[in-house]
C-alpha cells in the first residue's frame, strides 16, 4: 500500500508580483515561497525594495501578481510589519521631544 504525503503549499507564495509608484517600478516580477519553519532575512542597498516588499506581505501596498498565505487559524492570521524608523509621541501627542525625556525628573509625566 503506498501511503501519499500532500505537499506543503508554502506558508507563503508569490507569484509575478509587481510593483509600481507613481511612474517608478519598485518590484518587477518576484517570484518566492516562503516554507512552514522557514526564517527568511531580506537584504539589499537602501532603494531596492526590501521595505516595499514587507508591505506586499501584509497588504498594505497595491501590487499585480498573485500572493497566497496559508495559515492555520485563517481568523487571526496577520502579518505585522515593524517599520525602521518609529516616530515617537508623547502624552499629549506631540512628537516635538526628545526620547531621553522620559529620563528628566522635571519632564518625565509628559512621557510614555
């Protein structure tokens, strides 16, 4: 008796993904399969699309191809993208300050 494993699809497919900004072709063609377990690291000089990537991933951007994610619990599926610069606020919602702040005595309830 012969016994048949269904292949894993991937955890994430893309298919001739494309990107285009304003008249700029940001992606062109991406084709990638990210595997259950796998860890993938994304690098490449500063302009090559790595962070237009991320968005592709979790659909914050337009793009023309075909992207496909299998998840267990399809209900609480997400991928969350961590920008590289974060823009701080404080508790008034100003972003007008100094990150150590929180540190000074005089200044410190003004800061999460």
């Amino acid at each position: 008796m012969h016994s048949f494993k269904k292949q894993d699809p991937g955890l994430i497919i893309l298919n001739s993904v494309s990107v285009t900004i304003g008249s700029a072709q940001v992606l062109s063609n991406i084709n990638l399969t990210i595997q259950r377990g796998q860890q993938w690291a994304i690098t490449g000089d500063a302009g090559s699309g790595k962070t237009t990537l991320a968005h592709v991933l979790n659909g914050s951007v337009s793009f023309s191809g075909d992207l496909t994610r299998y998840f267990a619990d399809a209900t609480n599926a997400r991928i969350e993208l961590v920008e590289q610069q974060h823009h701080f606020k404080n508790l008034r919602n100003t972003s007008n300050f100094y990150y150590q702040q929180r540190f000074n005595a005089s200044e410190a309830g003004d800061s999460i």
